[in-house]
C-alpha cells in the first residue's frame, strides 16, 4: 500500500508516494530526482548510498522512507557547493581521489560526519572511522589522504 | 588468442545527423557556426558538412570549433585512470593549442571510431598514438591553410595557443578558429584498415620530437573529479528518459536451470509489474524501481530441474589438473631442447601453483538503458567497448548497426568485460518486449554473482639446476579455464547472458597466455593448455577479462618459482634475478625498485626472527606489452592469526614516454591496493550448484584498515620511447612479491591464492 511522506531532504521539504517499506534511496533518486547517493549493494554493505540523517551517516539503501520522518536528511548534493565546498570536497579535488567515483557518497558522507565530531584524527582513528566502506578502484591511499587533508583544514 | 572481430558496418549518416541523439548525452560537441571558405584552398581542406564518420578521415578524430577550441574525438574511454587528460595533452601539443581549449570527447558511436574500447591498457599506447598523428596532421593541414592566406611559406610560419604566425613577424598572423572554426577537415588519412585496438591513420605531418614537449609530461589534473564531488555528474545508472520503465532480471538458483511455469498472478498486485519471459531468458519490468525489485523477488518461479553442474569448491584444482586440455599452445620461440637439459640435470626444482575464480565486482552491479523508438535504438552503457556492443544489439535486436547509437556514460566501475555488456543486452530484449524504454540494473547478488569470471589455473613450473648451481632449463606451463569463454566484448549475442539464455548457438573461445619477462635460459618453454567451461551455458563461472587477464595468475607462479630457485641457490632474490635477466630496461626497474625500497642483499628466508609475528621482503617483476615494472613488498605475518598486512608496497615503473606522471602515479598506487586485495582476499565462492559468494561479505576485498602505510611509485620516464601500457602492467607481479615476502618472513611458501587468514594458518601449521 502506497503511503504519502514528507521527506526534508538538502533543506527542502518534498512529498512522495510510497512503499512503507521502500528505501530512502529509491525516494531520494527515483522521486526526488538526487542521483548522488548510488546503488550499490542494498545490503548496507559498501556505503554508496549514505547520506546523513539529522547529521549521522546513514546507508539509504536499507532505511525503510517510512522511518525517516521528520528527520533531516542531507545528501552529498547538500554538503557543499563548488563555491562552497565542504572541506572533504575540496581535498577530493585537490588529492584527485576517485577513478570511477561510484562510492564517493560512502566515503565523504561517513568522514564528514567523524571529522565534525572528531578534531585532529590519528591516521589509526581514522582508518577505524572508514572500515567497512567499499572502494573497488583500490583508490584508499588517496582517499585518507584527502581526508587527513581535510582534517587539518577543518582544525 | 581473444576473437575480437570487425564490426560489419559503421555509420555513414553525418554527425550533423546524428546531432540530435548527441545532445541528450553530451551537448553538441562542435559549434555548428557554418563559416564560409574564404578560398579555393581552404575549401579543399575543409568542408561545411562533416565526412563520413570513418577511420580514414581527419575530422573523425579532430574539429576545431568556431570559437577556436578543439574537440577530440575519441574511440576509447576512461575507467577513472584520467585517460581523457592523458589524449587531451597529446592533442594540445600536436596542435599548439593550450590544453584547456581541447575538449575529449569518448566512446559515443555517433562520434567516434571503434578504436577498441578501453582494452588492454592500450589508451595512450594505441589510441593516444592515432590521436597523436591526427592532431599533428590537423596542425600540418593548418598551417598549409595559413601559408596560403597570409601568402608566406609554411616553413616560415610557427604556432601558439592556436594561432598560426609569421616567424619574423608576429602580426601577421591567422588564428585556428579564423582558418577552419566551425567547418570540417577534409583530408584523408593513410589507414591500416584496422578497427579496434590495432586502428592507426597517420597523415603526412610527422608528430613533433619529443624534446620538445611542453604539454605532454606535465601533472595536469583531471577535470571530470569535481563534478563527482559535488555530485554534477551523471553515471549510466543515473540517465534517465521520459516513459522509462524499471527492469530486474531474474536468475536461476542452480545454474543452467531454466523456468518452466512462470506465475504472473504472483505479481499482480505490483503496480505496472510486467514478466518478460522467453526461453530461458526471464526479467520483470515495472514503472518505479522498488516495484519492479519487488516483483523480481515475488515472482513464482518452476525452474527446470537442472543437474548441478559444478564439482565442489575443494576439487576444483583436482578438476583442473584431471580433464583433459582441449587446446594447448607453446607460446614464443622454444629455446633449446628442454627436456633433454631435464634429462642431464644435477637435479630439478619443482612447483606448483593455484589461482582461482576471481569477480570484477564493481561497486555497483552493472546497469543500462535502451530506448528503441522509431527504428532507432539509443543505449546508454558503462561498457568498456561502446562499439562493440553497438553490434551486439544490433543482431540481438535484429536492426541494422547504423540505427543502433551506443553512449559511453561511466559506470560503476568497470576492470575489463564485467557485467556491462550484459545488461545492456537484457536491457535491449526488455525493452523490445514492452516497447518502452527500460533500465536495468543488476542487484549485488547479480554483480558478483553472475558477472564474467577471472578464469581460475594451475601452473607448473621446473627448473634443472647443473653441478654448478646454474639454471640450464625453464619450463612453465599453465592449465586453466580459458580466458574467454564468452569474449571481452558483447559484440556477438552468444557472448551474453542475453543470447545465452535465448538459446544461440554457443562459440566459446580459447585462450590463456605465458610469463612476459625476459629470463635468458639456455633451454626455455612456455607453455599453457585450457579446458572446457564447466557449464557451457550461461554460466555464472563463464570467464572473460578481468584487469591484466591472466597476468597475476601467471606472474604469481613464474615469480614466486624464481624465488624459489633462488632461495634453494641460497642466492639473494635480486641477485639471482640480475643474473638472468637480459632487458636493460628490466634491470633497470629491478634495481629501481631495490634502491627505493632499501633492499639488502641477502637470501631468503630470514633466520633473525622468533616469536608470532614476523617480517619479510619480496621482490617480483614483469612486462606488459613494453612496460615493465618491478616491485617489492614489505609484509609483516601473524603466525597465530594468519593475518597478513602488507606494510609498504615499492614500484618501479617504466612505461616509456610518460604523459602525465600524477595520473600515472594514482593509477599504479590503484593497481597496487587492488592487487593486495586479489592476492590475500579474492576467490569466488561456489556450490554444485552456482557461485555462492554474491555480496561483500561473501566475496570479501581489502579494507581500508588493512591497506599499506606506503606506497612509493618510482617513475622511470623515457620520453625518447613510444609510451607503452600503465593501466595493467602492475597488477600482475604483486602477488607474487607477497608470496615471496611471506616466505621471507616465515620460511613457508604459499602456493595457493587468496592468502586469508585461514589459508596461511593452514600452510604455516
């Protein structure tokens, strides 16, 4: 049975139609038209489709639309612009991190959230704050050093 | 070896005419601004309306636009290696024109050539040498065109940032976009009549001494990585069209089953759910993507009852070394007489090693899009051969190639003849069936699953050591499932899923390959032999290519084997290695690699170490197709755990002339952590009944927990030499530079791949 939600998603409020059960994902790239959280697995196994809920990062490929609420969510869309550029964007820049660039949402979404909570990261710190996440271009030497980057720009 | 084959016909409708399917995907990438010739002589060399789209004309490789900007035709495409920088810089300096004003434009069919495809690490070695000579003929064809309207020799005039001007007198002067902007070359170039990889049409003009290169050699960036970031740019699972449907394919739970009865009525209350069912082909369609996902998982299913066609996991190398070879090949020159230096041997050194399945498993499963309107069919697809798969749909679509319009849109990932080809094919069936436009991506289980396999191998390998401690014979042979069950490209329906399951007839192919270095043995051979496909029919172990096909397996054995011979010469792994090798530019690498790294000279295996963890040192080398790269590994051994970390990886890399070295250096750094994660992770799973590791848990790779604390890449550059290869050459010797530091570290030899945790403990006990 097809349910109407509100979703506040980059500071916009939007109405679907869904499944309860449906994933966030297919309402933020099928209904709202937000192609950057990707499909990768739907097992919340890789981290392409993370975005963050009230500031935590969240795989949408398993959060059911009907749970969100009124959360807010902020897709990677919404952490920053090219003019302004969230610091993580604009050390993925600078360190050239991705090849094929499908799991950047995994990556940037999940370290923005640690690096807002966590001032001057040891590597270590960081590395654990990354497990799990998938990249399958073996891009992760430049992905902790865009982050390390990104640290020392954030403070 | 691999059957690419030439596609039947190319496109002969102008680019003008195919203008209109352009700007859905890219823009237009010439301006149409039809400035009239303002001479005879110019109106020879150029034209308002574009040539035909073939490999013997300038304009199907380089324009230059009203504005004076260039655009860059290219038949190949970019993986995320920067490729596109790479062409863009070779263009800009043949043409003297700032490497901002070039655009490149690549893999669309409407567009470009059939240059192959990403394939074979070949983009700048074969397809960066045909832009090379396209734009130096674009700049000979220019100047001529300015000698004849500023009335001077052309060996009087010179060029900067696209301006054409006298030597002696810089305002007299004629810019690219006054000459030619906005209308076509109309010049014809020398062919060799090729398509694919080996396509080369060169001009008269000679490319320019590579002493002079100001734009080639630099560290300019990509500019496609801030669209990424900020989420600007569009993958092929993201394009969509207007009256698009969703389509999940549906697979059988034993492979080689096929569906019997198919329960519409299950689905009925999905809204918009359609089956698609013919033969064994079976997908489900409906208006909104979780509908048509819950309609894959809801569907009833009767399959047939299919006798389970695989052994179990544990005999596969019993399996491989038992069935009889249906082709073997002595590949290169034999040197000597190899079994009689066997016969007279003080004694023989023997090995044997084991490689399995392995998956592409991009990050994403592999998704297209295919509209068919008006007897036009438009595909969008991450595959890495848009042409090909123009001729795929086009036969299994029953059109003719020139209706069929193939957009190169990057994927999600892609690492040679993954699942790309397939889903567009599923996509074309589908989307013929319900006569709308349908995208299909695959789900995890799919991508891992189900795509094209890394062929699984053994190879043994001997040598004959004389009284004196010399190696006086070499013999190597490889036995495996072929390279290409299903070819590295869906140009022929039967090698997809699609043509498989709709019953074509089958023609799998035969192919493996030999250790590429350059070990001067008295008495040499190499060889390797393939068997059949377990199952010869969509199959989820078909093998096709995955990144430097039989590279790792092959380099694996040969460089661990030397090792071995070393280590029982009781000789230091370098030293035993310099004594063999013959290239200059092999040595070269090795002892590279040997500087950076710090390597003393010592044999292996360490004897200063007790305790659970230890350490240890490997060095393996390799070529490819020109390249050549050495490389050392640093591991330290849990003995208890069986945990390996690889703490520093060493590389030293010649591949010639080098473009651009940043992108070089992050595409080796990429090969390198996906390199460890093949060698201590990768295996397909499988039953007797289909492949069982379908998702990242099952099919585990490198965490970034576990990658080296360094990687140093030593770049080697020699601009004098044509560039060869980097996307492949350094995948293959880094599991083999484990191995050899595990024995180092240990004194164990591991033969078999992946070396997990369980895998070392059990050889180490």
């Amino acid at each position: 049975m097809k349910q109407s939600y509100s979703l506040n998603v980059n500071g916009t409020v939007h109405k679907i139609e869904a499944d309860e059960d449906m994933p966030l994902l297919y309402a933020l790239r099928d209904d709202l038209g937000l192609n950057n959280p990707h499909f990768g697995c739907g097992l919340a196994q890789c981290g392409a489709c993370t975005v963050h809920v009230d500031g935590q990062p969240v795989r949408s490929c398993i959060t059911p639309v009907s749970s969100v609420g009124d959360s807010k969510v902020v897709t990677l869309a919404g952490l920053g612009t090219p003019d302004k550029p969230h610091p993580l964007q604009a050390a993925y820049v600078e360190e050239q991190v991705p090849q094929c660039g499908y799991c950047i949402n995994g990556w940037i979404m999940t370290a923005a959230a640690f690096l807002r909570d966590n001032k001057k990261p040891t590597d270590a710190q960081i590395k654990s704050a990354l497990e799990g996440l998938k990249c399958r271009c073996g891009t992760h030497m430049s992905i902790l050093r865009a982050v390390k980057r990104a640290a020392t720009m954030m403070g | 070896m691999t059957r690419i084959e030439k596609p039947d016909a190319f496109s002969r409708r102008s680019l003008l005419k195919a203008g209109g399917a352009l700007i859905v995907s890219i823009g237009a990438p010439v301006t149409f601004d039809i400035a009239q010739a303002d001479d005879a002589a110019n109106a020879a060399m150029s034209v308002a309306v574009k040539p035909a789209l073939t490999p013997d004309q300038l304009s199907s490789y380089i324009a230059v636009n009203a504005d004076g900007t260039i655009a860059a035709y290219f038949g190949k495409m970019d993986m995320g290696q920067g490729l596109f920088v790479a062409v863009g810089q070779i263009v800009a300096e043949e043409l003297d024109v700032p490497f901002d004003s070039v655009k490149v434009f690549m893999g669309d069919t409407a567009t470009s050539v059939n240059q192959g495809g990403a394939s074979g690490s070949t983009g700048i070695q074969e397809g960066g040498r045909q832009m090379r000579v396209a734009a130096a003929e674009a700049r000979r064809v220019l100047v001529q065109m300015a000698s004849d309207k500023l009335g001077m020799p052309a060996d009087q005039l010179a060029v900067a940032n696209g301006i054409v001007h006298a030597t002696g007198d810089a305002a007299k002067k004629v810019s690219y976009a006054d000459l030619i902007g906005g209308r076509y070359f109309n010049i014809h170039l020398d062919w060799n009549g090729k398509y694919g990889n080996p396509l080369y049409a060169p001009g008269k003009a000679q490319p320019k001494d590579p002493k002079t290169h100001t734009v080639v050699g630099q560290p300019i960036k990509r500019q496609d990585i801030a669209p990424r970031v900020f989420a600007q740019q569009d993958f092929c699972t993201d394009v969509k069209v207007p009256g698009m449907v969703h389509g999940r394919m549906i697979r059988p739970k034993v492979a080689g089953a096929v569906p019997l009865k198919v329960d519409e009525a299950s689905i009925k209350d999905i809204p918009g759910a359609q089956v698609v069912w013919k033969e064994g082909f079976l997908g489900v369609v409906a208006d909104k993507e979780w509908d048509a996902i819950k309609a894959s998982q809801q569907l009833k299913v009767e399959w047939s009852d299919a006798k389970p066609p695989f052994p179990n996991q544990a005999a596969l190398y019993d399996h491989i070394r038992s069935t009889p070879s249906r082709k073997r090949e002595v590949e290169g020159k034999e040197a000597g007489n190899v079994d009689d230096a066997f016969k007279t041997a003080a004694r023989v050194i023997k090995a044997e090693y084991e490689w399995p399945f392995q998956s592409h498993a991009s990050m994403g499963p592999a998704c297209s899009l295919v509209e068919i309107k008006d007897g036009h069919v438009t595909c969008w697809s991450g595959t890495q051969k848009s042409h090909f798969v123009r001729a795929g749909l086009a036969a299994i679509l029953q059109m003719p190639q020139d209706s069929v319009h193939v957009i190169w849109t990057p994927g999600p990932g892609s690492y040679g003849r993954n699942d790309a080809d397939d889903a567009a094919m599923d996509a074309a069936v589908l989307a013929k069936a319900v006569g709308k436009p349908v995208r299909v991506q695959y789900m995890r289980n799919q991508g891992t699953g189900w795509d094209p396999k890394g062929p699984a191998s053994i190879h043994q390998v001997r040598a004959a050591i004389d009284a004196q401690g010399n190696v006086v014979a070499y013999d190597f042979l490889s036995k495996a499932f072929s390279r290409v069950d299903v070819d590295t490209n869906g140009s022929k329906p039967y090698d997809t899923l699609a043509g498989q399951t709709l019953g074509v007839d089958l023609k799998s192919g035969d192919g493996f390959g030999i250790p590429s270095e350059s070990y001067s043995f008295a008495n040499k051979r190499t060889a390797w032999e393939v068997i059949p496909p377990l199952l010869d029919r969509a199959s989820p172990l078909r093998t096709s290519h995955l990144r430097d096909p039989v590279g790792p397996q092959i380099h694996f054995a040969s460089e661990s084997f030397m090792d071995e011979v070393a280590a029982s010469l009781d000789m230091d792994a370098i030293e035993f290695r310099l004594r063999y090798v013959k290239d200059p530019r092999d040595i070269a690498v090795i002892k590279a690699a040997a500087e950076k790294a710090g390597w003393q000279m010592r044999p292996s295996p360490r004897k200063d170490q007790t305790g659970d963890k230890v350490s240890g040192r490997g060095i393996a080398y390799a070529q490819r197709s020109g390249t050549r790269v050495a490389m050392i590994a640093e591991v330290d051994v849990d003995r208890r755990s069986g945990k390996i970390w690889v703490r520093r990886f060493t590389v030293a890399h010649d591949c010639g002339q080098i473009i651009n070295p940043d992108g070089l250096r992050l595409t080796v750094e990429g090969n390198i952590v996906q390199g460890i994660s093949r060698t201590l992770w990768e295996e397909v799973k499988f039953d007797n009944k289909n492949v069982t590791s379908v998702d990242w848990i099952t099919y585990p790779i490198l965490d970034i927990t576990e990658t080296p604390s360094q990687i140093d890449v030593v770049l080697i550059n020699h601009p004098e030499i044509a560039p060869s290869g980097a996307g492949e050459p350094s995948s293959r010797p880094i599991a083999a530079a484990i191995a050899n530091a595990v024995f180092d570290a240990t004194g164990v030899r591991i033969r078999r791949v992946p070396f997990s945790p369980d895998n070392v403990k059990s050889a180490l006990s």
